[in-house]
C-alpha cells in the first residue's frame, strides 16, 4: 500500500508540474486521470503493479 500511495503522489506531482508549466491542458489531464481511473479498474491493474514493484526493487539494489 506504501508504494500505490507515493506513486500517486509522484504522479500527481508531475501532472500538476505539466499543468502549471502548460504542457498539457486541463482537458488532456482530466482524460490522462479518467483512463488511469478506469485502467485500475481492469486486468491489467495487476500486471501494472507488479512491474512499479520491480522497477522499484532495481532501483533501491542500485
């Protein structure tokens, strides 16, 4: 649960950058966060997981 929630908080971080910077438009960020929303929602939310977990685990044996 500790990794899902700081990569919603590093997510969140980088599309609130991209909107303030205006690289990407509120409507561009509402759809990329509705299709994060309803990705998590299917199969692949698993696989998905699975792979943050091991680039996280690469990256801390770093």
């Amino acid at each position: 649960m500790a990794v899902s929630l700081s990569l919603v908080v590093v997510f969140g971080g980088v599309l609130g950058f991209l909107l303030r910077f205006r690289a990407v438009s509120v409507g561009s960020a509402f759809v990329a966060t509705g299709f994060g929303f309803y990705l998590a929602s299917t199969g692949a939310a698993e696989p998905i997981n699975e792979f943050n977990l091991a680039v996280i685990q690469a990256l801390g044996e770093l």
